[in-house]
C-alpha cells in the first residue's frame, strides 16, 4: 500500500499548532487499527489472572512495527520531564465501527523507540474519519517549549490567571 499515494487533510487545516512547538516527527501506518473497547481477556497463568490483547490488536502490532522497521528515522528516543510532548493523530477507519485508541499509538511508538516513554505525551489530540479502502494513522509528534503551562480556557475559573478572567 506504500506505493500509492493518498491524499489526505494536511495537519495544519485539522488542528492548530501554536508556532513555539518543536516539530519533531511526522509518520503514516498503514492498516485498520483495531478498538480496544471490550477486546481485552483474561487467562490464568500459573494462578494468576492476566490480561491479554485479542488477536486483531496482536495483528495491528505486528503490522506497525513491519512498518516502523522500515524508518529508522523514527528511533528519536525524545521525551524527558524536560522535553514534554504533544502529538497530534489523524486516523482514518473502515468504518464508523471502531474507536481510537491513542493509548495503543503512544505504546507502540514507545516500543518503537520513537518515544522514551508515553507518560511525556503531555498534550494528545486526534482526528477521526473513514477512508474504506486505505485505513491509515497519520501522526505529528512536537517538543512543548520549556515551561509551558495549560491554556487558560481549559483550566477552572478559579484557576485561570488573573489577567485572564
């Protein structure tokens, strides 16, 4: 599917970026990601219980990270308590069947090692439509300018800064 080229809607019409963010990465995969609703089970394993993923999310791994493979670029290793992080995730499903799961991106882009751990991701926003024959992820990946703080038009009006009321 690399191949053919598919047009799609550039980051910037779907999202804005403010201007001090760090561009660090952008990268597509290819394939339907599964939904993590209700897909999990539970096995015992030597008396224990343990949960493990259905066979359609060990599918979509397995298909990431052949496709990672390919991009070396990708192996950043970013991330610190110093060097926070915003992604930004355009997903095209098959159908309206399925629900995203930035969880299961941040975690293969974790195994990866794009990011030194998902817990930096301190900003994650997504896009989600329907492309029935090219199911795809489009992911930007940003480093937050030092000692960024919340907007204030998501915080509580008792913590808003007083200027900002």
């Amino acid at each position: 599917m690399s191949g053919n080229k598919i047009s799609t809607l550039p980051m910037e019409k779907l999202f804005l970026i403010p201007e001090d963010y760090k561009f660090l990465l952008d990268g597509v995969v290819y394939g339907q990601q599964p939904s993590m609703k209700n897909r999990n089970r539970v096995i015992w394993q030597d008396g224990n219980p343990v949960v493990i993923h259905s066979a359609e999310v060990y599918e979509y791994k397995k298909q990431f990270k052949e496709q990672a493979v390919n991009k070396p670029e990708w192996k950043i290793g970013v991330g610190s308590r110093e060097k926070q992080l915003a992604i930004y995730i355009a997903i095209y499903y098959e159908s309206y069947r399925s629900d995203p799961s930035i969880d299961l991106i941040l975690d293969l882009l974790q195994d990866n090692g794009t990011i030194n751990n998902d817990r930096w991701v301190r900003q994650k926003f997504y896009w989600a439509g329907i492309s029935k024959t090219a199911p795809r992820l489009h992911f930007r990946l940003y480093e937050l300018p030092l000692g960024w703080e919340m907007p204030n038009f998501l915080l509580r009006p008792t913590e808003r800064k007083a200027n900002d009321k």
